[in-house]
C-alpha cells in the first residue's frame, strides 16, 4: 500500500486494525537494516509527498514524511539554509538504494557529527502529524519554535521508529548555512589522548560545531568550527594554538574537501567499508576510551561527538554489549544479520520500570499491536 | 476559572492523613498542616487564584519523596508538585485536597564535570545558581527564564522553560540530559544521563515540559556551555513596530545568528523608561540584538546587523561601547516587568506565532484593545516569535479582571489561528487549561491523556492542569 494523502493513510489503518493485519511501515527504505526485520504488509509512506511550507524569514519548513531528504536539502540550499542536525546517509552502511525520506530521518531520529553543537533530530522537530494504530491522525507541536502547549509528543515520535504511529506530516527549525568552515586535525593520537583535545576544544569558547576521531589506520582527530569566514579563520587560529600540546596541528579552509570529510564521518565510512557486525554505544565522552579499549581485536572504531558516540566494526556475532557492561549508557547493533540481532537485541535492554513505561505508551499508541511489531524487540 | 470540587472525604480525614505523612517524614519541619504556615503556598506568581492545600511536605531527598508519593499513592491523595512557585499559569495551584510536595529543600550540585560538559543538580536549585555553581571556571547554563533569580530547576524542566536567550541555545529541553524522577507509585527511576540520546523511546522528551502530571523529577543532569568570549547588545528604534517586525525577518534571513532579539512597543517602553530610566528612545518600537564572540567575531556580526538596520530606516541605532552601556541597554528589558506591575495590574500572555504573522497579530492586538477597552504593552522574543504581551487591568475594579482574562483569551486564539500556539515558554497550568481546544481537537488531547495514563493511572499527580476538565473528567473520577 502506498496512500496518497494521510486521510487515505488514516484509512489504511483502520482497515488494518479492524482484521489485525500487522504492518512494516516504509520511508525510502534506505535505513530498513536499523531494527529487527518486521513481517507484516508493506505500507509505504513515499506516497505522501511535497514541501507544504518554507518561510526563510522564520525559520520554518514543514513537509509531508515520504519527501524525499534530497528535495529538502535542495530546497533550503537555495535560500542557504540547512537542517541543523546533519541527519546520516544510512546507505553505505546498509548496501541499500533508494532515497531517504524526511520521515525515515524522523523516525530513526537520524543525527551527524553536528549534534553536539546544534542538537539531534529531535531537537530540531516542532511539529509532527501522525496516525496511531487505530487510524487516527494525531497533530502535536506546530510550526513554532517554542510551544510548551501540552505534552511534548514530537519527542516521543522521534526514534519511535514507526511502532507508535505513522508520520505523515513534520516541521522543522532550521539555520542558516554558514559562509565558511575549517577542519582542524591532528594525526596519530589514542583514544586517550583525541578524547581529552576534544574535549579542550569543545570546552573552549570556540563553537565547536564537530569533534570526530577516526581510530583505525592512520588515526586522525578532527574538529569543525563553521561561520562566518573571519570568524571561522580567527576560531581555527585559537584552536590550532590551544591544542598544539597534542601534537601538529594541520587547518584546512578548503569548504568542499571539509565538506566532504565530515559527510565521511557523518556516513561513517570507515566503519562501513567492511566486513562484519557495526555497533554504535552512546555514552558519556570520557568513557569512549574505554569503550574503544574494550572493543574485541581488530575492531574498526570512528568515534563522534566528542567521543561520546563510538561506532565500531567488529567481527560478526560479537557481544559488544557485555564488553561494555560497567560503562552507563547504552550499545544499539547497527548492522548484522537477523540470527544475530535476534540473539543479542538491536536496542539496549531498559531497566525494568522503563520498559514497562515503553510497553505501556505503545499500548496506548498502537493498542492492536500492527504498528511495525517487533522492530524494536 | 472551574476547579475540580475536592474530596470531602480527603478532607474529612485531614487529621489521620497529616499524622500519616509525619510518619513517613519525621523531620519537624518537613510537613505544614497548620492554615497559617500553608497559605505560603496557596498560589504561585498567578495570583489571581488562591487555594489553601490540605497540606504541605517538603521532603530532604529522593527517597523521602518516593515514601511520600507511596503514601500518597495508597492513599488516594492528589499531589501538587512545587519547584519555586514562580509559575504563571498556575502549575502549582492546589486544591483544597491537595498535597502540595515542595521540592525547596533539595538545591544542592551532585556532581560537576568540565570534561563532559555538564552539571547534576537536585531540582529544588534556582536556574541562576546553576550558572552560579559553574561561572567561576568559564562555563554557564544557556536556558534564562526572566525568573531566574528565583525560579528552580524542577520548574523549569515541568514548563520546559525559555529564556531570551533560547533563540541560538535552545529550551529547557534541549538542555536536560537526564532526571531522577520518582513516579506516583514511589518508584525512582533514571531517565538519560551524561550521554547524548535515547536507548529506546525518548521519555526525557516527555517528562519535560508535562508540568508535573508524570512524575516529581529530583535530580537532574543539565548540559552546560562554556561561555563566549564576549557579547553585544545593539539597540534599535522604529517608527512603526511593523517595520521592526521586518527588520528581524532580514536579520535572520542574512544569516545571523543573534543569542537573543528582543521587541518592546511604545506603551512598554515609556512604563519601564518612567521606572527603570534606561535612556531608551521615545519610538514605536525598539529592538535589542545582541550577539557574542570575540571582538573581531562581534564586530563582524555587528556590521551585518546594523547594515539591515540601516535599510529599514531606524530612528535610533545605538551600539554599546561597553559594558556600563550593555547594562543600560538591557536594564529596560530586564525591569519590564516589574515596571508594568508597578503602574498596573497585568496578566502576561505567553503566545507564540510564525515571525511573519508579527505586523498582522500586532494590529489586531491594537484592534482588541480598543474593543475591550484595556490597554496592552509588547515585551517579547522577536526572533522566535514568543510574544509576551501585558495586558493591563485594575483588580479593584469588579469585573475587570475577567474582561481582561476575555481579552487575553481572543489573543491567544488569533495566536493559534496565525499558525502559532497558546503558549511558548510558561506552560499551560490551569491559566490556557480551557483554551486547549482550539489548538488541539479531541484526539489531539486524547493521545496526550493516555500518556499520563501510563505514568499516573489513578491521575493523582497535578491532576486539575493542562488539559480541559471535561476532557479528563471520567479519569479524575475513577
């Protein structure tokens, strides 16, 4: 099925819910590895289509969930602005095609190198409309930057990977594009060692707007600092100086050529290109040494966010999760087979009072069970 | 405005359900039942509804507050949660059956940590003291309610609170990373952390901004930002506040970035002048824009903003030269309101619309005025579209209050009619309660309850808020 309209949707699920018919709800299907596979009739959002709204002047741009990522992009790029959050191109991760959808983004509350400095996903979202699993359409948040107006669903849809309603509708806040970037590298450091320049870095008054670590090969750590252009040359300057304790520091002004190592961390590729299993451990960015330490041999590692975000290629069917077990925050597996997934859970397990709090708002959202049941295990 | 009739069977029992929360909290001062001592707590910063709780407690830790809400819980009793009681829309007025639970005792820092770039608090610490535990070494806390002097963190997390600063660094929300809250049932659960996103559901996003309704948050991890090297304010004069209002349109759509543009209108201006005497100009509306940086990076920024400026004809472009001058420019702003409440009674509206609809929604407010027969001042976060317009009254006056409350009430549906919403930064509480039906239909609503089903499913916690009273009205019951 793929609904015209979101009445149509709306429709869909009705019918759905009436016989119980579970459904696999699709986007572009670009991040269709992210999750448990789900069986079910395909109900496809790409029908649901176009830019409904785009005020520069504000801000604000509204769109239907199965526009393309692609036509959003373009369409702020030619008033240079852009979606603040950086959202990650699953598709060399996964070998998939397709285009991925403003929808899928939301869902999966897809979020770059950018999130430290400027928020995920979620933190850009103010608006959402959304059919539960009963078939009814559902607005919550607006067009407006701030609105506390009730309770704050828009959250809640981001990363609910589609099991506690159908998007059909999102608005974002988005910013202004800058006029200039630099990269500022370092080579050959540990873990250790990029996790504590970062960490200079990201407490300097200097608006960090990346700090990236490429642990395998040649390690390099990267730091973005992105505006206007004599700011940008006056930040890289500070920079350079501040961590020239970490050894020789390399600027780069070359927009497109840092444009395109940040897309390399953003997608990472380094973790992609490869053989085997990729996980990826949120925690708190001074435990990403350990995290990185205690990742079996010959492990792949790109970290972000400082080092709070550790993506790691390991050989297939590791148990990456019970390596990691002392460390607070959580390991999803990003990329393996069903078997494996199956075995180990692609979420982190939540502690017992939260998961009945989950289990009981997707029985409020979708109380037949049909939304991409099992997805999230 | 309708409160629920309380329960004469709750308040039959005052006697026994006192001596049982005394049990549960031992500490002399930890429970208020004498009338006197309660009425500190019979309403918020809505002063316009007062009721006296049936009891206050005031518990020293998270444990203490989850044998509370066990008790509570058992009990059947409804509890009001209270951070400050700085509220403006009545988050924390109780009822006469009501437990109101104060988290004013826990204000202390858990844990610091420059590294990792945030800070955990327990929720009864005032926003400003949050920045005050961290300034010395550089950093600060970005969300700046103008409470927030006086305002504490648990409020701010229950109204997801703003700030004039919100417009480069976000909302409460976009600044929690994680809370101990203890649920009604007395169970204390973890919520995020030092990390950066959410295992599963994001619940954080949730639980800030439901105005107490899902659980009493205790303790919370709050990120924190090391401070810019400097910062700027530009002031700006108009002749007419539609010309301001486009002014900020360029201003964003050039591709700066301001940390704050504020809007004040003529009315606001000549109150907070007759009080504050911040030397602002005699105009029909002023803007202050500030950005930060170093010095190049200010004056970089600086140079665009005032080229907008200029093209837009400004009576008064007045840049600070320094920082006596930055504290003048914002000493207005900073006194507006309590300049307007020395010359008036007020109610202050919290609607917040798409920044194009700025000189429409101006006009009409101007048109509502005349009908009404009330006057309005404009203060507000023009590069969001927050708007904070005071509507004046005389509460001596019988009945002005309500023509006051009709009149506020017409504003904030145009709000919601340009595209906007009820309430942008304050919360909902009991004050927009019955307005949220014209933002949100039924099923709207409906989807919002069942959430609070899940968290609370006896609606015990600050039940009579946020949602119309019809809309609830079987499940308060049951």
């Amino acid at each position: 099925m793929t609904p015209k309209s979101e009445s149509a949707l709306a429709e869909a699920i009705r019918a759905a819910a009436a016989k119980k018919t579970r459904l696999h709800i699709r986007g572009g299907g670009t991040r269709a590895g992210l999750g448990h596979g789900v069986t079910g009739e395909m109900l496809n959002t790409s029908g649901l289509k176009g830019i409904s709204l785009y005020e520069p002047g504000a801000l604000t741009i509204v769109a239907a969930a199965g526009t393309p990522l692609e036509t959003i992009e373009k369409t702020l790029a030619k008033e240079n602005q852009r979606l603040p959050f950086e959202p990650m191109d699953h598709r060399a991760l996964y070998g998939t095609n397709g285009k991925p959808t403003i929808g899928g983004v939301v869902a999966a509350n897809v979020s770059g190198p950018r999130r430290i400095q400027a928020g995920a996903c979620r933190d850009s979202l103010i608006g959402v409309r959304f059919v539960n699993g009963e078939g009814t359409v559902i607005k919550n948040g607006g067009r407006v930057m701030k609105n506390v107006t009730g309770y704050d669903l828009v959250k809640l849809m981001a990363g609910s990977h589609g099991t506690l309603g159908v998007l059909t509708e999102v608005a974002f806040k988005v910013l202004p594009a800058p006029e200039a970037s630099a990269l500022i590298s370092i080579a050959g450091l540990d873990p250790a060692r990029a996790v504590d320049a970062m960490s200079v870095a990201l407490t300097s008054p200097f608006d960090v707007t990346g700090a990236a670590h490429k642990a395998a090969g040649e390690p390099v750590t990267m730091i973005r600092v992105e505006g206007f252009e004599g700011s940008v040359k006056y930040r890289a300057g500070q920079l350079k100086e501040l961590l020239g304790k970490f050894g020789d520091v390399d600027v780069s002004l070359n927009g497109k050529a840092n444009e395109q190592a940040w897309a390399d961390v953003r997608d990472v590729k380094l973790v992609a290109d490869g053989e085997g299993d990729v996980w990826r451990l949120s925690v708190k960015p001074s435990d990403g040494p350990a995290v990185a330490a205690a990742l079996p041999d010959g492990a792949a590692v790109q970290m972000d966010w400082g080092g709070g975000q550790v993506w790691a290629r390991v050989p297939a069917g590791a148990d990456v999760r019970s390596l990691v077990n002392g460390i607070s925050g959580h390991a999803t597996l990003v990329r393996a087979d069903e078997a494996t997934k199956a075995r180990l859970g692609v979420f982190h397990p939540e502690p017992p009072a939260l998961a009945a709090i989950s289990k009981g708002l997707r029985a409020k959202f979708d109380p037949h069970g049909i939304l991409n049941p099992g997805r999230m295990g | 405005m309708e409160m629920p009739v309380p329960n004469q069977a709750i308040l039959a029992r005052k006697d026994a359900i006192v001596a049982g929360l005394k049990a549960v909290l031992p500490e002399p001062e930890a429970v208020i039942s004498d009338p006197h001592e309660t009425r500190a707590y019979e309403c918020d910063a809505l002063t316009a509804y007062r009721c006296q709780p049936l009891a206050v407690v005031l518990p020293a830790t998270t444990e203490e507050v989850a044998a509370v809400l066990k008790f509570c819980h058992a009990e059947g009793l409804p509890v009001v949660p209270r951070g400050a009681g700085t509220s403006l829309a009545g988050g924390s007025l109780p009822t006469a059956d009501s437990i109101v639970l104060g988290v004013s005792r826990m204000s202390g820092v858990l844990e610091t940590n420059y590294a990792d770039r945030y800070i955990r608090v327990q929720t009864g610490r005032t926003n400003l003291s949050v920045t005050g535990a961290v300034e010395a070494d550089g950093f600060f806390y970005a969300p700046d309610p103008s409470s927030q002097l006086a305002c504490a963190i648990a409020g701010n997390i229950a109204m997801n609170s703003g700030g004039a600063h919100c417009l480069k660094y976000g909302v409460t929300t976009n600044n929690l990373m994680g809370v101990r809250m203890v649920t009604m049932q007395g169970d204390i659960i973890d919520i995020g952390g030092a990390h950066l996103d959410a295992s599963v559901y994001d619940l954080l996003g949730v639980i800030c901004g439901s105005e107490g309704q899902l659980g009493v948050v205790t303790e919370a991890t709050l990120r924190i930002l090391p401070k810019p090297e400097g910062a700027r304010p530009v002031l700006m004069g108009f002749d007419s506040s539609h010309v301001a209002g486009e002014c900020v349109a360029d201003i964003i759509k050039a591709g700066v970035l301001p940390v704050a543009i504020e809007f004040m209108d003529r009315p606001c201006i000549r109150a907070t002048e007759d009080f504050a005497k911040a030397g602002y100009p005699d105009v029909e509306a002023l803007l202050i824009v500030e950005v930060e940086g170093s010095e190049a990076e200010i004056r970089e920024q600086l140079d665009k903003i005032n080229a907008i400026a200029m093209r837009h004809n400004p009576a008064e472009l007045r840049e600070s030269t320094g920082p006596e001058q930055s504290a003048a420019i914002w000493k207005g702003r900073k006194a507006a309101f309590g300049a307007m409440g020395q010359i008036n009674d007020y109610i202050c509206l919290d609607g917040t619309i798409p920044v194009s609809q700025l000189p429409l929604v101006l006009r009409r407010m101007e048109e509502l005025s005349e009908q009404y027969g009330l006057d309005v001042a404009n203060v507000f976060h023009a590069g969001d579209g927050n708007l904070h317009p005071l509507i004046l009254f005389d509460a001596n006056k019988p009945g002005d209050l309500e023509t006051c409350e009709a009149m506020g009430a017409e504003i904030l549906k145009l709000c919601v009619e340009v595209g906007g919403c009820l309430t942008g930064e304050h919360g909902v509480g009991v004050e927009k309660r019955d307005l949220m039906l014209t933002q949100y239909n039924e099923g709207d609503i409906e989807a919002q309850v069942r959430v609070k089903d899940v968290f609370d499913g006896k609606w015990l916690l600050n039940p009579a808020k946020v949602f119309p009273l019809v809309t609830t009205k079987e499940r308060r019951a049951a």
